[in-house]
C-alpha cells in the first residue's frame, strides 16, 4: 500500500524500516567495479566546493561517486549507519564505501558499508581487487546509527596495506595486502562512492537521504597530514535526484527517498517516569525500543527545534528517553513524544483497508503499524501481528465490528485526527482518563455507555489542553463535524 496522504496532525516526520529479510541466496559478493572506477578517471575541469552535474547512464552500478587526486600512504573516514530503506524490493543491494586506488587502479581497497550483501540488513567488509582478482572479508553486521570508520593504511617499511573497517571503535573487518610492484605502492586517488543494484523505486535507499563523509584525515607518506584536493564528482540520475559534492574533510551523497511516515507528537515531553535513555536515529525508532520494552509505557525523543526562537541542547538530539509511568504533558520545542498505543491480545475483526496486510517487515513494531495507519486519511484504527508470533504483518481499518480476543495480535482504534463535534454530550461534558490513556480508551468507553454513538478526545499538541480529556456523545455535534487540531473524534463499532 502507498502511503502518501497526510492526516491532519502536526506529527514528528520519522522513518521506518518495511524491509523484509533477503533470501540468502539471492546475495552476492561485492562485483568487480574495475571497470566503472575508470569513470571517474577524465580531467573535466570542477571548481571547490564541488557539485555534481546530473548525466544519464546504467542505472545499476555507480550511483553516485567524488574523488581527490594526491600522493596518499593513509586515509581515514567517518560515517554512519543510515536508517533502514523504507522498502524492500526482494533484491535490492547498496553499497556506500571509502576507497583508496593506486596507480592505474593496479590495486584498488575498499571499507564498504552493504546493504542486503551477504547478509541482510547492513553490514561493512574490507575488500582489495588486484591482479589475482577480488578478496574480501565476511561480512559483520551493524545497526541505523552505529558509527562506522575506514581506515586504508601503508606500512612504509613492508610496503604492506591495511584496510581496516570499525564500529563503534570496535575492529569489525580487516585485511592486508602486498603492494606487487612500485607502481601499487604509491595510492594517488580517494574516493566516496554510493553503489547500487537492482533499485526500483526510490524507497528502496534509505529514507535519510544524505549521507556524510566525514573527518577525512589524508596523510602522505612522511605522515604528514594533506589537504584533500577534490577534484571530480560523478551522478548517474536514477530519478532520484541523487547528488555528489565535498568541502574540506566532508564528502556528501545525497538521493531523495520520498518516505516519510509519522511517530509522535512534536513540541510536547511529559515529565518524570524515566526508565532509561539510549539513542535512536528518528522518533519512531526510539517508538520501536518502548514497543519491545515490557515495561515502557511512553517514550520521548530529543529534536532540534524548528524555530529561530528555541535554541535545544545538542548533547540531547536523538536521545530516547524510555517512560515507566507518564507524568503531566508540557509543552516542548525539543522533544517529540507519546504514549504507548496498542492493545496487547485484542483483535478488531472487519473494515479492513484496500492494501491490508502490509507487511512492515522484521524492523517493524505496532508503533510501525500505527504510523502507517496516520499517514492513511481513512484509516481509523489498526491491527498488528504481535512479534512474538513471528508476524510482521499490519491491518488497517475504516472501522470495527468488535473486539475479540488474540494473542498474536495487538491493536488500537485512533480516529481521525483534527475533527471534533460539538454538543451532544453524555453526562454533560467530558471525563478525564489517566495521563497515558490512548484513543483506544476514550473508544472503549463509548462502546460501554449506552446511547453512545462516538467519542471525541483531546490531540495532544502544543497549544491544546494537557489533560486527556474524552466527551462521548450522543449525537454528531450542531452542525456535524468541525475542524479542530486539538481534538480526534471516532465513532462506536457498527455505526451506519
């Protein structure tokens, strides 16, 4: 299902993975790029900073690449992780990698950063290509968010090469090879290079759209430390605008995935109840670790504002803070934040949208589910295969017949968004449900109070009140409904 419109809340843009596992034998190693390295290999002239001019070609194999010409013994380089691709074609491999290439490209060393190669998922692997052909290392998994550095090293005394990838600081790959002749003892080219194979939307890059770079560290062979000479980028356009450019120690790729989905609420915190923090790399990653956590009712993640008046500390941008009880709603340019929705071991049969199941893939959670439903203008509600149950499957509804009870699935109504009715109130206004209550409740309490025929509960957004209230009512309001951003209206099961 194409997950395109956009409901009428001011939700905290995020990304998610909906990948499925690869087939393991579908990977495949890392292909011999001799060939298309010699692309890069003309004297166009570019002035520095240096941008990319967009020119058609084969849109399998170099995507996207810059290089710097010098005299180099030692290059080492910072990136990390990206997000998982929104989409996951069935075959789809990337590659993003720092390179150093000697002489004539006679010996060519890589630290590369995979996608769905070998392994699913990400990985990094050391590779060198010479005269005997293509050598590289298993490859070793890592996460959306581990901090990966290449390091393309000569020992002066043996005319050895390392080429050494690390995670986190850890070392994760490692090979060395033998400068044969003098000519693969001097690497007089650096290059940042995105790959890719089998790509057929722009979902299937990953949804951050850039990736950086960075502490380029480029020393000579007196271990002296050089300026990197950027000297030529390279964009073959696959339609998704991808770019290439570098200034002093940052090279930058850039594509546009065209996915977003929605996690939370933006400009809200709530306050006390912090069961642990770790970091996320969008807020419905740190949505996903309180979905997996027993024990976590909420959660709130740390932004940078929006606003030229809010300055926010960036020592806690992409902090997650992980709740344990859910405290009084405040306002908060810096955060995003929410409950946690979803009813374990409840089902909501029927009213299933075109589309459904889709499948969110093994990244995903209920709070995945959920996001997918906001971002569906009719979508009123959700059911999600529970993780436990090896399911990675979402149902989204236009409505619910009822309730029964299953294990293997969680589920929440969420009405629309921004719609209120006015008047028709039961008991003459509303009730005030606990500070972690969900749609879901305020539903359930209309679904037991008789004449009930929907429910209207506040949005939880900057500006609008801080207390969960919900007014069941009766009737469809004076007038029916009203645009209101600090209000979420549904209706009771079975409703014409």
């Amino acid at each position: 299902m194409v997950l395109t419109k956009m409901k009428m809340m001011m939700r905290m843009f995020c990304v998610v993975a909906l990948a499925l596992l690869v087939d393991a034998s579908k990977a495949r190693l890392h292909p011999s790029i001799v060939a298309q390295h010699l692309l890069v290999h003309d004297d166009r002239p570019s002035a520095s900073p240096i941008t990319a001019l967009n020119s058609r070609d084969n849109q399998d194999g170099i995507i996207a690449q810059i290089s710097s010409s010098g005299s180099y013994a030692d290059v080492s380089t910072t990136w990390t992780v990206p997000a998982y691709p929104i989409h996951y074609a069935g075959d789809q491999i990337l590659f993003y990698y720092t390179e150093l290439q000697t002489n004539q490209s006679d010996l060519v060393m890589q630290v590369v950063l995979q996608f769905n190669n070998g392994l699913p998922g990400w990985s990094i692997s050391s590779y060198y290509l010479n005269s005997n052909g293509y050598t590289g290392t298993q490859p070793a998994p890592v996460s959306p968010g581990d901090v990966i550095t290449g390091v393309i090293s000569r020992n002066n005394n043996n005319n050895m090469w390392s080429i050494l990838g690390y995670v986190n600081g850890a070392l994760k790959s490692s090979l060395n090879v033998q400068s044969s002749s003098s000519s693969s003892s001097v690497a007089v080219r650096a290059l940042w290079t995105l790959e890719a194979y089998n790509v057929k939307q722009c979902a299937d890059y990953p949804p951050t759209n850039i990736l950086d770079a960075t502490k380029y560290i480029f020393l000579d062979h007196n271990n002296r430390s050089v300026v990197p000479s950027w000297s030529h980028a390279i964009v073959n356009n696959d339609d998704c605008t991808t770019g290439a450019n570098a200034v002093g120690a940052t090279a930058t790729i850039t594509w546009n995935s065209g996915a977003t989905v929605n996690a939370g609420y933006e400009g809200i915190d709530y306050t006390g109840g912090d069961e642990s923090v770790t970091t996320a790399s969008c807020a419905l990653e740190c949505a996903q670790k309180c979905d997996r956590d027993n024990s976590c009712v909420g959660w709130s993640y740390g932004i940078a504002s929006k606003t030229s008046s809010s300055s926010c500390d960036p020592s806690k941008v992409g902090s997650c803070w992980l709740k344990s009880s859910i405290g009084a709603r405040s306002n908060d340019t810096c955060r995003v934040a929410d409950v946690k929705w979803g009813e374990a071991g409840i089902d909501r049969s029927e009213n299933d949208l075109p589309g459904s199941p889709i499948d969110v893939g093994p990244s995903g959670s209920a709070s995945t589910c959920g996001a997918a439903c906001s971002e569906d203008p009719d979508c009123v509600g959700w059911v999600f295969a529970a993780e436990s149950c090896g399911g990675h499957l979402c149902w989204l509804k236009n409505g619910y017949q009822g309730t029964s009870k299953d294990n293997c699935r969680i589920s929440a109504v969420t009405g629309t968004s921004g719609i209120d009715y006015i008047g028709d109130d039961i008991g003459g206004g509303p009730v005030t449900l606990p500070d972690d209550a969900t749609p879901t409740q305020c539903s359930e309490r209309c679904t037991s109070t008789q004449g009930c025929i929907a429910w209207v509960m506040v949005n939880p957004l900057p500006g609008c009140e801080t207390q969960n209230l919900c007014w069941l009512k009766s009737g469809l309001g004076q007038g029916g409904p009203t645009v209101n951003k600090c209000r979420r209206a549904g209706f009771a099961p079975n409703y014409p």
